[in-house]
C-alpha cells in the first residue's frame, strides 16, 4: 500500500488497534509499528498492554500519562465555557482526542516516523478530532485509517481476525459494546443500545457508579469551592484537578449521578445512541453553572450561555481545539471567570443534584433589594415608567393596528 517503514499507532488495546498491528504489518512490507498508548485516567485498561503490543507485532509501546494535562488544559477550560454538546453531552469523548493526539504527533517526530495511524471508523467523530489536531501540529505527516480500506466490515469480523491471528481480546461478541473510558466519563455504544426503544441494561454495563434505583436512601453533601471558576477543593480540602475529579466521581457514581442515554447528531451526519457515565462531570457543571448565577451579571451570563457555551461545545466536539476561534473563546471565558469564586453545596440524592447553598465574595445578590419585605433601597413606582418606556413599540404597534377601539 505503499513505502511505509515506521509507523506510530494510537493504541488502546481494544479490538480495533489490537488487530492493527498485524494487519499494518501484513499490508505494509512488515513496517515498524510503534504504539503509543495514552494514560487519560482509563485505570486498569492499561494493564498488559505492553506484553500484548510487543507479542501482536509492535516494536515498542509508549504509555504516556496525560491526565493532569487532560484535566487541566481541556476539561477545566471546557467547563468554565459551559460547553455542552446539544445542551446535554459533556464531551468526555471528544477533549480528550486533543490531547492524546498531540503526544501522538511529538512522538511520531521524535521517532521518525513515516506515517500516524489511528483505528477510528470512518462513521465516527474521533477520525475527525485525531487528524485535524494532526494536521495542526504536523500537516505533512500521512494518515493510515485502516478503517476506510480494509476489508473488515464489521465488529464481528474483527474479532474474527483477530482469532485467527491469535491476538487476545478481553471482550466476546455477546459484550463487544464499544466503549470509551477516561477520567472523566465512560460511553457505551452498540448491540442493543443501537435501537433507541431498548431501555440500556444499567445494572450490567455501568462501571463508574450505580443506578438510581440502587443508591442510598440516605442523601450526600458535598462543597465544592472554585477559583476563577476553577474547582480546587472538596469539602474544604484543597485537592489537585486529577483527585477533584475522582473524588467527585466516587460520590457521584454511589449516588446513582451522571447517566445520560441520547441521541446525538454526530459530525458525519448520523444520529447515533449513547449511553454516558458522568458523575463527577455532572456535579461540577450543576455547581459552576450555579455560581456563575451569582456572581454574573446578566448580559454577561445571557450572551456567554446563549452564544458561547454551544458554540464552543461544537468546536470540541468537532475536532477543532487547536484553532484561533477556540482560542478566541477560551480568551473571552477566561475574562468572565474573574469573579466565578465561591462554595457550592449540593445533595445528591438517587440521580438528583439539588442545591443546597451557595456563597461567593464576588456575589451580586443583594438581599435588601431582593427582598418582599420592607426596604429602604428600591422606589417601586420607578417600574411604571420602566415598564411605560419598555414596552413602548408593542404600545405603537398595537395603536397603529387598531386595537382596543369600541
């Protein structure tokens, strides 16, 4: 398929890279196939794979930690945007391709390869998000996407593959969900999931938690303070981003938060079902989203949840991290966040995120305005004009179509 003679695969392996690496080798002259496998918080994922790279063919495996720089270059940017993929998804997937594309690219120079490859399909978004960031950082490098060429159809012709190319899977083709695992999330997707009328098997496929329906009766508390719309503690205990991020997963999943089953609008053009595991996600977008209530002024909060929040959301969930209008809006983000500094308590409780208070040194809550009782502070005879004024182009309008004549 052409002179390829050292290749760097972003490796998991799952079924697709697993199979990749003799496949690579039987279509390109015995190449050298390096694996890169990246370490955003999949935990146990990455045990063996070493042993299982080398024993399928690879030269070498790279294994490269990258979850605090997932955490606090993607994740924490992206919350502070309150980006929201179709006002639901919370881009577990799609910021963490940036990163694990970027080390994949440094790598691949370092070592002099001839070409990156990736075993993302071509109905998916990740092929996109792995090869624009890329042709950020290397735009001359060539692309190997076996699964635009190869002759495997489907899932269980990959495994049928792999059998007979003795590559050890750890799934079975009654379990061959496609699943993606980081800090952040777990998705599900595929077998029954794809008819959106099967109501997911919850009690069989979660991992990061349980369902509602077997949490606790009795409800969690938990503080969650920011800076700068930045969260750095727990209950009063400052924590790194990474331990953040765990710690609120552990509360979240036992208490049955953070399930998401949609449909979305992928970049390619399908819908696609969904199932997402979120739960320290969940809690720290309901607790940013609720500062921000505080300590935003109006206009500021309107325009950056109706302008930019979706927008930036589309541009992760795109591919399109490493580009001047993402960084435009992480600039236009970062000057709303001056204030976001406050303690938020939540209950969870079965699935629910309820407030349960909230506090904040930049707060624009003022009690004696807001008040039903009797203040000193606000003239309520100053609406009349207010609403006189306010209203004065339905007031013409209505007089000029005739309305309320006799």
């Amino acid at each position: 398929m052409g002179k390829i003679k050292k290749v760097v695969l972003a490796y998991s392996g799952g079924l697709d890279t697993s199979i990749i690496i003799p496949w690579l080798k039987e279509n390109y002259d015995n190449c050298e196939v390096i694996a890169v496998a990246a370490d955003v918080g999949q935990g146990k994922e990455l045990s063996g794979l070493e042993e299982k790279a080398k024993k399928t063919g690879a030269s070498k495996l790279y294994i490269e930690d990258l979850t605090k720089e997932f955490v606090e270059d993607c994740i924490w940017p992206t919350l502070k945007a309150g980006a929201k993929y179709e006002n639901m998804y919370l881009l577990g997937t799609a910021f963490a391709r940036p990163v694990i594309a970027k080390r994949i690219v440094e790598i691949a120079l370092a070592e002099g390869a001839d070409a990156i490859c990736h075993g993302c399909t071509g109905k998916g978004n990740d092929q996109v998000r792995f090869e624009l960031t890329i042709k950020h950082f290397a735009p001359h490098m060539q692309i190997i996407a076996p699964w635009r060429t190869w002759e495997l159809k489907s899932r269980d012709e990959e495994i049928d593959y792999a059998e007979a190319h003795n590559v050890p899977l750890n799934i079975t083709r009654e379990t061959n969900y496609s699943k993606d695992k980081n800090l952040w999330h777990l998705s599900h997707e595929g077998l029954d999931l794809e008819d959106p009328a099967n109501e997911p098997k919850y009690d069989e496929i979660l991992e990061m938690g349980v369902s509602p329906e077997q949490a606790p009766d009795k409800p969690t508390y938990v503080t969650i303070s920011f800076e700068k719309g930045v969260p750095v503690a727990v209950d009063g205990e400052k924590l790194s981003a990474v331990d953040i991020v765990k710690k609120l997963n552990q509360l979240g999943g036992e208490n049955g938060i953070g399930l998401l089953d949609m449909v979305e609008n992928r970049l390619v053009g399908m819908k696609s079902r969904g199932v997402y595991e979120t739960p320290g996600g969940a809690i720290l977008y309901y607790a940013h989203d609720a500062l921000e209530t505080l300590t935003l002024d109006r206009d500021t909060q309107h325009y950056k949840q109706q302008q930019v929040a979706g927008q930036f959301a589309d541009l992760v969930y795109f591919g399109k991290w490493y580009t001047p209008l993402r960084e435009a809006l992480s600039a236009f983000v970062d000057s709303t966040q001056e204030t976001v500094t406050g303690d938020v308590k939540l209950k969870l409780y079965k699935g629910n995120i309820i407030n349960a208070g909230m506090t904040s040194p930049y707060s624009l809550y003022d009690e004696e305005i807001a008040t039903f009782g009797e203040d000193e502070v606000y003239n309520q005879m100053d609406s009349q004009g207010f609403i006189n004024l306010f209203g004065l182009p339905i007031t013409v309008k209505a007089i000029k179509d005739g309305k309320g004549k006799k």
